[in-house]
C-alpha cells in the first residue's frame, strides 16, 4: 500500500529565483514522486491529475479551526467510486505551491519534502484512505 518514504533530496544552495523556478521544483518533485510509485499503484493513479496552483479558492479553505493552511485538495471521486460511475470530471489532486512555500519557510529540501508528503496524503484520500489510514502510513 501507500507509505511515506524518504528519500534523499539533492542539496540546493540557493532557494529558487523566481515564482517560476517554486513551480518548476514542485513539478520536478511531484513527477519523481509518481515514477517511485509501486506499479500496482502507479497504474492506478494514471489518470489523475495532479495541478500546481498558487492558493486555495475561497470556498475551498480548510475547516474552522483548523491552524494550517491548505497545502493540497483531492477532488473528485475516489479510484473505487471512479470505476463504478461515468463521472464526466476526472479525479484531481491540487497542490498550493505558495502555502507548500510558506510551511517550509522558502528552504527547498523542505519545499520538496512538503511537495512529496502532501501528494502522497492526497493520493492516500484518492485510493479511498481517511486521515486515520493516512496517519497509519505517516501521511498525516
């Protein structure tokens, strides 16, 4: 199943010098997150989309009471709804490069492992895992 894992993030001297760069780091991340997906897995997240965003829209902020703030959304049906139904909207996870920015305080070792914990929490909801399921795996 889904675990967390660590894996060894190449030093980077400087943070990234532009907005763009940020975007380019998550997308680099996120794309080598997916490839070192086991296969039974990976086969099932093919068809997910995953979109870099800035920020959350209004109506997508976290629950009152909460005191983070949104670093991904999975929206959509999960894999075992999606086989079932016809849904016409795919299934997506939308990471917020800005909040990811923000929670490891522009450091890129830590924006890559922010980038790749909360993909992987998000994929965990889109294979069907509550956050109890996720916090088993350390996804929480």
């Amino acid at each position: 199943m889904l675990d967390s894992y660590d894996r060894a993030v190449p030093p980077q001297a400087e943070p990234p010098d532009s907005d763009d760069a940020w975007y380019a780091l998550a997308d680099q991340e996120a794309c080598a997150v997916l490839a070192a997906l086991p296969p039974d897995i990976r086969a099932q997240v093919a068809g997910l989309a995953v979109t870099l965003d800035p920020f959350p829209r209004p109506d997508e902020e976290i629950e009152e009471g909460d005191d983070e703030e949104l670093l991904g959304l999975f929206v959509g049906p999960s894999f075992s709804v999606a086989l079932e139904t016809a849904d016409p909207l795919p299934s997506a996870i939308r990471l917020f490069v800005e909040n990811l920015r923000d929670e490891a305080e522009d450091d890129p070792a830590r924006f890559r492992q922010e980038v790749r914990t909360t993909l992987l929490h998000e994929i965990g909801h889109y294979l069907g895992l509550d956050e109890d399921g996720l916090a088993e795996r350390g996804l929480a």
